[in-house]
C-alpha cells in the first residue's frame, strides 16, 4: 500500500471556486488519499455530500487554524495545504509523492504553477535564496513528521514564514520542474503586484501603494522573527 496523503482544503466563501478546486482533489491519480476540509466560516455554510471527504466547520479563525485544525484531523504520512482556489494537474500527488520518496532527505515537494494564465516558476532548493525571498508556495506535500505547524499569529507570508521555520530544523525541500496547479484570480492571491510596483516611484502610484505597504509591513514581521538580513 502506497503511504496515505492528507489533502486539507481550508475554504471562506467562493463555493463556485471550491467545487472546482475540489473536484480535481478528487480526480487525483494517486489512489490512497484522504481528504479534509475545513469550512472556516463560510456564509452560507459548505456543505459536501461525497462520502470520501470530511467535513469540518469551525468559525472564522483564519486560513492558518484553519489549515492547523485540519492537520489535527488527519492521520496521512504525507500532507498537503491545498487553497480552495486551486486546480491541479491530475497528476500532481503522484508526481510529489514520488519526489519525495526519492529523496529521503527532503521534507517536502514543490513545484512551479500558473496563476491564472501567468507563470509562477520556482527553482531548485536553495537555503540562502530562501532566506531572501520565498519561491515555494504553500501548495507542497509535507513529510508529517517534519510539519511544526503554521504561526496562527502570521497574517502574510505565512507559507514562508512555514518554510523558514523548517529550514531553522535542518528541513530543505525538492523542488518538481513542472507547473502542477493552476491559481484562480480573485483569491487569496488577488493583491499580486509586478516586481516593479514595488519599486520607487510606482510604488506610491494609487491603487498600488496600500498593496506595497501590507507587502512591506508583512515582510519586515518576517524578517524580524527569523532574524534575517535584507
């Protein structure tokens, strides 16, 4: 028997989004997953009648306890924080999970994806590169053992923030040269910005700058608590 993935599916809203999103948790090649979702807060409340997921409901906490919670309520070796905005290759279980069980070493697998019809590429793993910028989304299949949970204190880069943590253990990733999932506009990733929009002068442009101060206020959290240079 192949090891069980945990698939934990935090949703807010958007049940349009999510019903795509998970059906292509569902039509995933690799057979021996478990899928846990976490409605955190929704109005109306989502309902599921497939008997392969499970359901939780729980008031607005955010996604960090929410995807927390569902990590308590699964039991797979691997797991994987999918956003109800993502769509997946059919095959995107089954090429991390052979990613990591061919690097033993490795504590998680990620890959590059599009949001919506941009490209997003990641790079092979680098521990210095990370500790400048984040390259790896939260979207990665976990090791379990090496999961210390997300910072529910953490309102942005939560996912690098995760990452940092575990690089502070020793734990490093593989990166998958492949675009595995697909970003839908209007989410949690809305507020993209261009790298330029971040620089003087567009970044004090209207309609931009309060996006560039959240980045920076979010960002300077970050490097405060991991004690990293820039």
């Amino acid at each position: 028997m192949p090891p069980l993935v945990s698939i934990i599916i935090p949703v807010f809203n958007r049940p349009e989004v999510f019903e795509r999103s998970l059906a292509s948790a569902l039509e995933q090649t690799y057979s021996n997953i478990e899928i846990i979702v976490v409605d955190d807060g929704s109005n109306p409340s989502i309902t599921i009648e497939n008997k392969r997921v499970q359901l939780f409901h729980q008031a607005n906490k955010g996604a960090p306890a929410a995807r927390n919670f569902g990590f308590s309520k699964s039991s797979g070796e691997y797991v994987i924080f999918w956003d109800a905005d993502v769509m997946a290759d059919s095959r995107m279980i089954e090429k991390m999970v052979v990613a990591l069980e061919n690097n033993p070493a490795a504590s998680y697998a990620y890959s590059d994806f599009y949001f919506g019809k941009k490209k997003m590429p990641a790079r092979p793993f680098d521990a210095n590169c990370l500790r400048k910028v984040n390259f790896i989304t939260t979207i990665s299949l976990i090791r379990r053992e090496d999961f210390p949970g997300f910072d529910e204190s953490i309102i942005k880069f939560q996912d690098w923030d995760l990452w940092l943590t575990m690089l502070q253990k020793n734990k490093t990733g593989v990166y998958v040269p492949e675009y595995l999932f697909l970003v839908e506009r209007g989410g949690t990733m809305s507020t993209w910005l261009p790298s330029w929009a971040y620089c003087a002068p567009w970044k004090w442009l209207p309609g931009i700058w309060n996006t560039v101060k959240n980045y920076e206020k979010g960002k300077k959290i970050i490097i405060e608590k991991h004690g990293l240079s820039q």
